[in-house]
C-alpha cells in the first residue's frame, strides 16, 4: 500500500500503471522500463521505499496519537 501511495506521490508521476504493486527493485525497473509510471527520470527504488516509509511513519504516528 505504502509503495503505491509512494509512487503516485512524486512530481512526476503520471499516476497510473497497471499490474501488481511492486514489492522489490527488480519489479519496480522492470515496471519503470514497460510503462509510462513517471515523465523524465524515474525515482529509484531507494527513493521509493523512503518515499513509502515516511508516509508509513505518518500513520503509524497519528494511530499512535488517536490511542
């Protein structure tokens, strides 16, 4: 769920891509090589996993403030 919010996240997402959320490095370039995800220069999959580990850290904070 993260990577995905991740990926649609950045600037130059194009907000779509079809087929499975990709769970490794190997995915996400073979995702980024087959289809439009991003106009110009892709993320990497490290920025990507930073990306989705902030947002991570986001909701598990604000579940933290609510209990």
């Amino acid at each position: 769920m993260y990577i995905d919010k991740a990926i649609h996240s950045f600037e130059n997402s194009t907000g779509k891509y079809s087929g499975n959320i990709p769970t490794n490095e190997a995915e996400y370039n073979t995702l980024v090589s087959e289809q439009e995800v991003f106009t110009g220069t892709a993320p990497t999959w490290t920025e990507v996993q930073a990306k989705a580990t902030e947002f991570e850290t986001a909701d598990t904070n604000a579940q933290t403030e609510k209990d």
